[in-house]
C-alpha cells in the first residue's frame, strides 16, 4: 500500500509540475510543444522492456514486445520530428536558425 | 545493475524531463530542451535494459531496431501540413503501447495475484490506452480525409456511450475484486477500443484541434497508469507531466472556440447542414484585384495578414513569405495574426509559417494583436473565415463569445477567397459586407504570388 501512495504524490505534484511548466509557453510552440510531451508518453517502453524482457515467453511477451515496438516509434519519431520542426524557428534578426 | 543504481538513473532522467519540458516552453531553448528530453529518455531506457530482470536483450533489440528505424522514417518524411496525423498517430501508439505495457503485466507469470491496486490501475491503463488508440485512429482519419471530417451522427450515441463506459468501470471494480483473467481483460480492451471510436466520430474536423490535445494527454495518463500497475515512479511522472500538458492545451483551444469540452464531445459543431445565410443575398461586396489591393498594400505602414488554413491548403506560404519580404523592403511594418484554431492542431499555423521560413517573433496572438488594430492600415484575411466574422460579439450570434481577430476595426480589409462560400460555422461574415472591405476573389497561392509581382512593379 505504501507504493500506492507514494505514487499518487508522485502523479499529484508532476501534475501541477507539469500545469505550472506549460501554462506560460507562448502559443507559437505549441505544436513542438505537444510533439515534444507526445514523445515522453512513450515512456511507457521501460515498462514494454520489462514485461517483453523477462524471459518468461508465452502472451505476456508478445504483447510486450508489440507494446516495444510501438513505444519506440512513439519516442523516436516524437524527438525527431520535433527537433525537425524547431530547427525552423528563428527570429527575425538573425538570419540562420538558431542553436 | 544494482537497485539503486537503477533508482539513481531514473530520478536523473526525471530530473532532465521537468528540466527538457520547461526549456521547450521558451523559443530560444525549445531546441536544448528537446535534447534534454530525448537524452533523459536514452538514460532511463538503457538503465532499464541493464536491470537484472530482463534477459532476453535479442529479442528486444529486434523490437526497439523496428521501432526506431519506423520512426525515425516517419518524422523525416512527413509534411509539415500533415502534423497533426503525425501527432495523432503517435498518439495512438503510445496510448496502444502503454494498455498492451498494463494487460502484459497482470497477465505476466509471477501474478498469483496481483494486488487490488495494480489491478485497478491495470484496468484504467487499459481503459485510457485503448480509447486513445482507437481514438487516434479515427482522428487520424479523419484528418488525413478518408474518415468524413463531417461529424458522423448515429442515434443514441451520447446512450451507447454511457452504456460502454460504465461496464468498463464495473469492468475495473471487477478486476480490483481480482479478476484479472485473460478474457476479462481482453474484454475490457474491446470495450475501450470501442468507445473510443464512438467519442471520436461524431466530433467535426474544425474542432480536431481540441480532439488532438485531449487524445495527448490521455496518452500521458495512460502511461502514469501503466506506471502504477509496474510500480515504477517514472512512468508516473513522465505520464502526469504530458497528462497536465494535453489538458492545458485542450483548455486552451476550447476557450479559443469559447466552447466547454462537453460541447465540442456532444454538440457536432460544424456539421456543414447550416445552409449560407438567406440574406447574403440582398447585399453587395466590393470586388477588387491584385493592382489595387498592391497599391494599398505597398503604401501602407502597418500591414496585418490573417492566415487561415485555407492558406495551408493552397500551399501559399512561400509566396506568403516573398510578399511580406517585399513590403518589408518598402519599409511597411508586417506581422501575422494567429489565431488559436487557425491550424487543425495548436500551434499548427506557426509551424507552417517557420516552414516558409517566417520569423516566429513576427506571429503574433490575439492578445498581441488586437489592440494595434485601429491603428493598422490593411487587415489582408487569407482563407480565414470565422476567426475574423464581428458576429462573434453579438449574443445572438452562432459564434457568439468566440474571441476573433478584431479585422473589422482597421482602416481597411482585403479578404482572399475563392468564393463567398461559408466557414466552419456555416454562418454569414458581415465582414465581407464592410465598406471599407476588398475582395480579392483568388485562390490563395494566386493571390499571393499575384500581389508579390504587383508590389515589386510598384515605384
């Protein structure tokens, strides 16, 4: 039961971690914004690693290794495309992009 | 690895993704925070794969092989006008990826039993994971057009909707009594997988935006729950963060169409079955062409061009770019008013204005932007309709409250569409209608290619 509760303080205070951090971000990085969080939802893989990793075979398995896959594509894809779509901000003085 | 070495990883890779995701709020750190993110992410994974538990590293190597190279693939070769699918499509794989993570764990060896709280979590895990995947794929759909964008209406569905998710909840209350057999939880997913597609359909494709960022953050809590069921801490936390993230934006983009969440699940906005208005009729607009909106254009002294994503779709915001360049030359001030929905995800439109290569500083909100509004000589809309109709502030109005670009306060207006045809809402724009209103009737791409070449003949 104690890993029940320190969980919920974890997900209580990452939430208002998490309103506090977005809440200001101006509208113009929204889209990398979303993309960007989008890829840590796929965090889910450690757990895909785990339940896929075990060794023990049978269901369990193949459906962790389906969930692998599709974490992966999330995480990958998710960091890149978001890198891809900063790259192109810049402002107005500085004529290449920044970073 | 010992244990808490392994602890150690992870509460480094959660300290880099608080830290990665305040850097991505900022413009001029967006991209180190990314990084931040992304290297948080390799910690925690290769940690992970040193645990002791795991064994079958062959294995997994093939899946994560598969898995980044598909990625990888995907974020390279999408169009920037198809973002929103992309992100979708993430979406619905990590959301997949996170109920297959909690039904793997309770139907893994080991379990004689899981506790009553993981099985619970289990059971929300696989309740928010399935209703993300499925809901992803038909928002997906729906955006990439071989789902009909039209809000698809079926009778009882808010009935049927009810129904499905109490018998997940009595599903979940099921399984924390400690059934977790195989059928119960494959039942469960189907449900899920079910109603998912069911939340979806009926909701229009003007009000993806707000469909995209709740499908966001229910990807991110169904990753937290999946965190429950494992015990694990940084699925927790990774899973809240993006969870407050895609409600922020929901919240956002609900306000931007002043609708609650629950009208824009229920009220099948945009269904396009509200004819043109009968009195578009009876009045007269005043039809322009590109010599003369150039004229005004390259005389003015502050210039504010609207985009709607009716420019998105003509592809015109290259020649959007060389025209603004232009009259920057001229000494005319130039900026852009974007307004929250322009895109079909937020933020869309500035994303595809830095594509063409536009600075980001020059985009400015409604916040921004609507107080220079009297003083600003040209207003130019380009295929933009309600973002910009002054009916918004009348009560009665269809679009009443919907916070607009004020348009119709500058010195004058020049609208760039391809016909008198009606936006989203389906309703009438007394903005056409003003005195001080051209119309340059054109398909975007035209028009603007059209207007760069008149302002360049210009002395």
């Amino acid at each position: 039961m104690a890993d029940w509760t320190l969980g919920l303080y974890v997900f209580v205070l990452a939430m208002l971690v998490g309103i506090e951090l977005i809440r200001r971000v101006p509208p113009t990085l929204h889209t990398p914004l979303m993309s960007g969080a989008n890829a840590i939802s796929g965090i889910s893989l450690l757990g895909a690693l785990l339940v896929a990793g075990d060794g023990s075979g049978g269901l369990s398995t193949a459906l962790g290794l389906a969930a692998v896959v599709f974490a992966t594509v999330n995480v990958v894809g998710g960091f890149l495309v978001t890198d891809r779509m900063l790259q192109m901000f810049r402002r107005r003085d500085d004529s290449p992009p920044r970073n | 690895m010992p244990p808490f070495a392994l602890d150690l990883a992870y509460i480094t890779a959660g300290l880099l993704l608080v830290l990665g995701l305040k850097a991505l709020g900022s413009p001029d750190t967006a991209r180190r925070g990314n990084a931040m993110a992304a290297g948080a992410m390799l910690l925690a994974i290769v940690a992970t794969l040193l645990d002791r538990a795991i064994v079958s590293h062959g294995t997994l190597a093939v899946g994560l092989i598969t898995g980044a190279i598909l990625g990888a693939l995907l974020a390279r070769l999408v169009r920037m006008t198809a973002m929103p699918q992309l992100v979708a499509v993430f979406n619905g794989l990590g959301g997949g990826a996170s109920a297959l993570v909690a039904g793997a764990e309770l139907l893994g060896p080991g379990h004689s039993g899981p506790g009553a709280g993981a099985a619970v979590a289990g059971a929300i895990g696989i309740l928010v994971g399935s209703v993300t995947f499925s809901g992803s794929v038909i928002a997906f759909g729906k955006l990439q057009g071989f789902v009909p964008s039209r809000p698809l209406l079926f009778p009882l569905r808010k009935v049927v909707s009810a129904v499905l998710l109490a018998a997940l909840l009595a599903g979940a209350v099921w399984m924390g009594l400690g059934h977790t057999e195989p059928e119960v939880i494959f039942a469960m997913a189907a449900v899920a997988f079910l109603l998912g597609i069911l939340l979806v359909i009926p909701i229009g494709g003007a009000d993806m935006p707000v469909v995209v960022s709740l499908l966001n953050s229910y990807s991110g809590l169904a990753a937290a729950a999946a965190g429950f069921v494992l015990g694990n801490p940084l699925l927790i936390l990774a899973g809240a963060l993006v969870g407050a993230a895609g409600l922020i934006l929901t919240r956002l983009m609900c306000r931007a169409m002043n609708r609650s969440l629950a009208n824009v699940a229920f009220g099948a906005f945009g269904g396009g079955d509200a004819g043109p208005s009968a009195e578009a009729g009876d009045r007269t607009v005043r039809r322009s062409n590109a010599e003369e909106v150039a004229l005004l254009l390259g005389y003015a002294s502050r210039v504010v061009i609207v985009p709607g994503y009716g420019l998105a779709v003509a592809q015109a915001q290259h020649e959007t770019k060389k025209l603004t360049d232009l009259l920057v030359a001229r000494g005319v001030e130039v900026v852009f008013a974007i307004h929250p929905v322009a895109g079909r995800m937020p933020g869309h439109m500035n994303v595809l204005l830095a594509e063409a290569d536009l600075p980001w500083d020059l985009l400015l909100d409604l916040d921004e932007v609507n107080p220079a509004m009297e003083r600003t000589d040209v207003v130019v809309v380009v295929g933009a309709n309600d973002v910009v109709n002054p009916d918004a502030r009348d009560p009665a109005s269809a679009i009443a409250g919907m916070p607009i670009v004020e348009a119709d306060l500058a010195r004058s207006v020049v609208v760039i569409k391809r016909s008198l045809s009606t936006g989203f809402a389906g309703i009438d724009n007394p903005l056409f209608y003003l005195d001080r209103t051209l119309m340059l009737f054109s398909d975007a791409r035209q028009a603007m290619a059209d207007l760069a070449r008149e302002v360049r003949e210009l002395q």
